[in-house]
C-alpha cells in the first residue's frame, strides 16, 4: 500500500515538472524582450507604403492580420514605433472606454522607438459587440512584430 502511494506521489511530481519549467519560460520572455532591440531607422528611406505592404501581404496568404468585412475602422500606417499608440481605436463599453489594442503588447524583439513600423488596426463594431484585429510590422525587415484579434460583447 506505501509502496503504490509513493509511485503515484512521484508520478505526481514528474507531471507537475514540465508544467513549472514552462512557466518560468514564458515569465522569462518579455524580460529577454526587452533586451534585444531592433536599432533606429528614422532617417532610412523606405519607400513601399502600408497599403502596399499590405497587399503584399494578401497575396503571400500567410499574414496572421485581415481587415473585417464592413469594418467601423480601417487604419494602414507607416509610422516609427513610438508613434503606434497614437493610433489606438478607443471603444466605449457602457460608462468605460477601454483602448484597443492594449498598452501591454509584448514585442520580441523590441523596436527602438524610432525605428519604423507598419500599424494596421481593423475595427467591427455596433452596439451590442466589439471585434478588433492589429499587427505591427517592421517596415525595413517585413517581420511580423506582434498581432493580435479579440471580441467582446459589450455591457449594457
């Protein structure tokens, strides 16, 4: 009887180890985020515009990023990365107004603030319902930077 509650007990313990050793990844990650950035570009001439990049993107077919059919919203920037919250869709839900996307977007790696990015931000919304999209290119790289897409229903 000891015996068999000991293999389970271990059993136990060797299940729970992966599981913990992956958390402490990912709550290592957006501190290595932080520590690589991607250097300033301000000054480099980058001549492709967001609507072509992405259209470049829609015929590739491999883009994380749609813009909603019937979309309230649509933006297509070329901007330099500390100019992104600028660009933020600012919902109101009952007596609160919440800002999409969020300021806790994490980037790997991090874009120096005057580097150059590509913003898209698509907006679906009514009054029952909201529905987001966004993603953050590097402008000179054409790397996917961070992306995302929510729904919310609203309160009333």
């Amino acid at each position: 009887m000891k015996r068999n509650k000991w293999i389970l007990g271990a059993m136990v313990l060797l299940a729970a180890v992966p599981q913990t050793v992956s958390a402490q990844d990912r709550a290592v990650m957006p501190a290595q985020a932080k520590q690589e950035l991607l250097p300033a570009n301000k000054d480099k001439d980058i001549r492709q515009t967001a609507d072509e990049f992405y259209e470049e993107l829609l015929k590739k077919g491999d883009s994380p990023y749609r813009e909603f059919e019937n979309a309230k919203e649509n933006v297509r920037k070329k901007v330099l990365f500390h100019e992104v919250q600028n660009y933020y869709y600012r919902m109101q839900d009952g007596r609160n107004e919440r800002l999409y996307p969020h300021d806790e977007i994490v980037f790997y790696p991090t874009p120096h603030p005057e580097r150059q990015v590509y913003f898209f931000l698509s907006v679906r919304e009514d009054e029952k319902e909201f529905r987001g999209a966004y993603a953050i290119y590097d402008a000179e790289t054409k790397r996917f930077l961070s992306g995302g897409r929510t729904f919310q229903a609203k309160q009333k």
